[in-house]
C-alpha cells in the first residue's frame, strides 16, 4: 500500500510539473508574440502599437489611448515598451489551464495588417500566429476590428 501512495504522490507532482511547463511556454509564446506585433505594427500616432493588450482568462474588451500620443511615428518606442511592459505584468498573472489573449481593438489595427501603410506590407498577425503554432500553443484570433 505504501508503494501505491509513493506512486499516487509522484504521479501528481509529476502532473504539477507538466501543467507549470504549459503555463511557461504559453507565456513565452505570448511574450514573443507581442513583441513582435509591437515590432512590426506601422505607427503614426502610437494607437494601435499601445493597444497591443494582453488578457488573462478573458479577452481585452476595451481599446485604451496611446501610451505617448505622437506624429509620424515619433513614439513608436516609448509606446512599444510601454505595451510589452504592461503586457509582461499582466502575463505573471497566467495560469495552467487559463487561456490568454492577446487583443487588439484599434479602430484601424484590421486595415494596417491588410497592408494600408507604407511602414508594411501587411500580414503580421498572421505571422504571430505562427510564432504560437511554432512553440506548439493554441491561439484563437477572437476579434480583428476593420
């Protein structure tokens, strides 16, 4: 009996082990993600890049105003730090088996990524999306605004 309690015991630890390695590489697919969303969006006035968000267990509801409000992109890499800092302390907050999103509710975020500005051709969510694919973690685009 007390060799089936040993193994009862590291089955579950073992378990544990499993589910935190998840958590870990969720985490970092999510951090890679966003730092490369945050890299590749074309910036004029900080809006889209700052609402690069991250939910934990929910997707983000709401769009939120630029980081550093800026002209012809002058503010890209405030409002880049600023959107990969606030999603990295939100990410502490990710559990096993708790989903997260990564959202984007710029009014303009859907054409941007169809290729409307000369900063880039397009087409960069789609290749975060396979920076998930890649490290083997489900993402589900919930919602890409037009």
């Amino acid at each position: 009996m007390a060799n089936l309690l040993a193994l009862a015991k590291r089955m579950e630890t073992a378990a544990a082990e499993v589910n935190e390695f998840g958590n870990k590489l969720k985490v970092e697919a999510a951090t890679e993600m966003l730092e490369y969303l945050t890299e590749q969006t074309p910036v004029d006035t900080s809006e889209a890049i700052s609402n690069w968000q991250i939910g934990i267990g929910r997707p983000v509801m709401s769009e939120i105003e630029p980081y550093a409000k800026g002209k012809k992109g002058s503010t890209k890499s405030v409002s880049r730090a600023a959107a990969i800092h606030v999603g990295k302390e939100k990410l502490l907050g990710a559990k096993p088996g708790v989903a997260v999103y990564l959202s984007n509710l710029a009014g303009h975020i859907g054409f941007l990524n169809r290729g409307s500005s000369k900063q880039h051709p397009g087409g960069f969510v789609d290749a975060a999306m396979l920076i998930a694919k890649r490290r083997n973690v489900k993402v589900t685009l919930i919602r890409l605004r037009k």
